[in-house]
C-alpha cells in the first residue's frame, strides 16, 4: 500500500537532492552563530563530546522516525499524522504533533528571520570596511545601532522573508531544490575556504585542542541538557520540517543512509564553524567565553577588522551565514504553505504568501522587544527570548518525543521494518533508541526546563 503513494506538492528528483535539502534545513544559524557560542559557554571540547553522543543516541534515531512517518504519511505533517494514526488504529488525536509542530514554526521564523536579518545588514556592513581597525567598543556600538533601530531592522526581516517566500512559492522542484542546489554547495566551498584560512593562523592548533582535547572540569549540571537542546534545534527535529521533507522522499532512497549523510553534514558543519571561527579568535587574543549570542556580531568583527584581506572573508562569512538561515527558513515555512495547499487548496503561490505574512507580522513582535518593547516582559522575558525559549526548548522536544514515541510504540512493527529497511539488528538498535533512549532524554531536558522555570 505504502509503495504508490506520492505527495501532491511534489517528489525530490534524486535522493542526493533530499540530502541537500534536509542538510540545508539542519545547517543553520544552529551551527555557525549558536554552536560557536554555547560551545564556548560549555567548557569547549567536553561539550562537544556530549554534543556528538546525543547527537548518535537521541538526534538521529528521532531523525529517521520522522522522516518515516513523513514518507509513509505523504501528507503535510497534520495530515500525515491524521492519516497514519488512523491506519493504525491510534486516536486521531495524534495529528496535534502536527499542529504542535506548525506553532513551533511560526514561532522560530519570528527570531529566525530578524537573526538572519543581522546577517543581510552585515554582508552591507563588510563591504563598507567598517570594520577596518575597529575596537572592541566600536563593534559592539555598530551591533547596538543596528538592533536598537526599528526600521531597520524592518527593512532587513522583511527583506529575508521575501526571500524565504519567494522560494517555497515555487514549489518542490522549481523553488527548494533550485534553491538547494546551489546554495548548498556554495556554502560548503565558502565554509572549506574559512577553514583553510583560519589553518593557517597562530590560532588554529589552540582552536583545535579547544574543540577536541575534553576538559570534564568544565562540565556542569546543565551541560548534558544544553547539548541535547542544540542537538534536537540542530538537526530540525520535533516540528515536521524533516517530516515534510521525507514526504517528498522517493519509496527506494534509503531513510537510514539518508540519516546519516544528514547527521555527519550537519555535525561536520558545526565542528568546521567552530574551526573557522575560534582560531581566528585566538589568532587575536580575544576570548569566546566572553561572546554570547553577540560572539559572531561583535566579537569576531574585531578579528576581521585587523586582519589583511579581512573585509573580503567577513564578507565571505556573512554570506556564508545568510546562505545558511535561508536553506532553514524554507524548511520551516514549507510544512506550513504545504498544509495550507492541502486544507483550502490555494495555489501554491497563495500559500506561501499568507503563511509567510503570518510569519513576517509575529516577527515584528521579535523586532520590536529589540529596542521600543524592550522593557515589556511575559514570564520574565522579552517577545524575542520567550519566542526563543517556547520553540526552541519546549515545542522541539515535546514534538520529538512525540514523534519518537507514536514511530517506535504506536505504529506496528510491520510498518516501520517495511520503511526503514534495516537488517534485525539494526532494527532492534533503532527501536531501544527510538523507544527509550531517545524519550529518556527528552524528558530530562523538559523536567529540567520546568524546574528551571519553577526554580
Ligand atoms: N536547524 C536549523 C539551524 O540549525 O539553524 C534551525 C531549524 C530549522 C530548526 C528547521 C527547526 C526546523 F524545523
């Protein structure tokens, strides 16, 4: 039965292109503006071993379940879930993963695209040389101006969700694989030629050992819980951006060789960002520690602005960067036009725009808590870090586990073995990571996000 379905948006022309395209949705503003950052809050190395493990143990198990469920439910992930909880005689009430998953779109694409807006105002930035011999101060002031102006910022997250729409308006194959294929390969060439740049600093055997060289002194309560956040926002899990793109997957591509390739790309690119950006860093005696969330805006142009050459690799950086938010922000606006095509059967164009208006009208919340709604606060945060928070730490996880829990404990053995094609032993080590493990997990993260709100 499930070999004749197809999906009405649309099927990937090759496997390798779904390789691209959910690499593209992995690789993002999570991997070269977060990782950097929270690696270096994190104790460096040590973290990044815990990264890898939860990576394997809880990220790429879930990531196969989603992309099965999207596969076989051939529908937008609200209808995949109504569709498949029904074939196997679960509660249809399965299908708020989907809506759960909708939400948590919106809400990442409100701080997603003013973030990815910062990286359009940048590119601008560099080609101006303003960073040219600027000191820590001037950095920080340029960062400070930028988000502190409402129409600004305005132009630029309008701008980025043009862009995004524009893209998923055209559909599967004449928008996200046109995109994908060359977008992706680009950001590659242009990460590879950061990374060749920063070997050759004084920095890069320090950034190295920094990365690489565990130091377990460093690890506290939270690290665990940290990495597995970054882990489950790195991989797109828990919202149906994976699932949707699985709906799109050829019945013969391989979902456990397709996981794979996506795991070690988007972990690649993190660990690559990492070595682009910390040499440079160390080269300069700067110290990423002190960075944050502003260590790709403020710190690193200090390094760029002493460097030779440097206005032409902060471009490159930039680019890189903007590339990166792009290829996700299409990845979380297409599950929703595509439930929207779906429901009221617009055209493709028609839904684009309005879930993208949906998207660009929230993100002015994000954009205002910046600078005039600055002191206006819901639980102790502004619009954009609630946003930030709900999406990220609490939606991601409650749908992965979902997603885990309906793959692994609701559907029959049969359909599961029939999609993922796995020898017995490898079917068995999915099912104990998809059953327990991956669950386990989620769960210690969501106990500690309550105690910590309690807290
Ligand atoms: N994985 C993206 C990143 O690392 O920036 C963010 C993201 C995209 C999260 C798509 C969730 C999603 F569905």
């Amino acid at each position: 039965m499930a070999a004749n379905r197809t999906s009405i948006h649309g099927q990937w022309s090759s496997r390798w292109i779904f390789v691209l395209a959910a690499t593209g949705s992995a690789v993002g503003l999570g991997n070269i503006w977060r990782f950097p950052y929270i690696t270096a809050e994190h104790g460096g190395g040590a973290f990044v071993l815990i990264y890898l493990v939860c990576i394997i143990l809880v990220g790429l198990p879930i990531m196969m379940s989603e992309i099965m469920l999207g596969r076989r439910g051939r529908r937008s992930p609200i209808h995949a879930m109504e569709v498949l909880a029904e074939e196997e005689g679960r509660s249809r009430h399965w299908r708020l993963v989907g809506v759960l998953g909708v939400f948590a779109g919106f809400f990442i694409l409100t701080f997603y695209s003013i973030v990815a807006g910062w990286t359009l105002a940048y590119i601008l930035r560099t080609v101006s040389g303003v960073f040219n011999g600027a000191s820590a101060q001037e950095t920080q002031d340029i960062f400070n101006a930028l988000v502190s102006d409402p129409e600004r910022l305005l132009a630029w997250h309008t701008i980025f969700m043009i862009m995004t729409v524009s893209v998923v308006s055209r559909g599967v194959k004449q928008g996200l694989e046109q995109a994908v294929r060359y977008l992706m390969p680009a950001l590659f060439v242009l990460l590879l030629f950061l990374v060749g740049y920063s070997a050759t600093t004084s920095g890069f055997s320090e950034a190295v050992s920094y990365l690489f060289k565990p130091d377990f002194s460093q690890i506290g309560p939270s690290t665990v819980l940290v990495a597995l956040g970054q882990a489950f926002f790195s991989l797109s899990l828990g919202m149906g951006a994976i699932m949707t793109y699985g709906s799109y997957l050829s019945e013969r591509a391989s979902i456990p060789g397709t996981t794979a390739y996506i795991g070690v790309m988007d972990t690649g690119v993190a660990l690559l960002a990492g070595l682009a950006i910390f040499p440079i860093m160390f080269s300069f005696g700067l110290q990423p520690e002190e960075g944050g969330p502003g260590l790709i805006f403020m710190i690193l142009p200090i390094a760029f602005g002493q460097m030779s050459y440097g206005s032409i690799l902060a471009f490159i950086f930039f680019t890189l960067l903007m590339f990166a938010a792009w290829t996700s922000a299409l990845s979380i606006l297409e599950p929703i036009t595509a439930w929207l095509v779906e429901k009221t059967g617009y055209t493709r164009m028609k839904a684009a725009i309005c879930s993208g208006f949906v998207a660009w009208l929230l993100g002015l919340g994000s954009l205002l808590s910046l600078n005039l709604w600055s002191e206006v606060k819901l639980f102790g945060m502004t619009f954009f870090s609630l946003m930030e928070h709900l999406s990220v730490n609490i939606m991601l996880p409650v749908g992965g586990l979902l997603i885990s829990v309906f793959a692994a404990w609701c559907m029959s053995r049969s359909s599961s073995f029939a999609e993922l094609k796995l020898s017995n032993n490898a079917y068995l080590a999915w099912k104990v990571a998809a059953m327990f493990i991956a669950p386990a997990g989620v769960i210690l993260i969501l106990l500690q996000e309550v105690f910590g709100f309690l807290g």
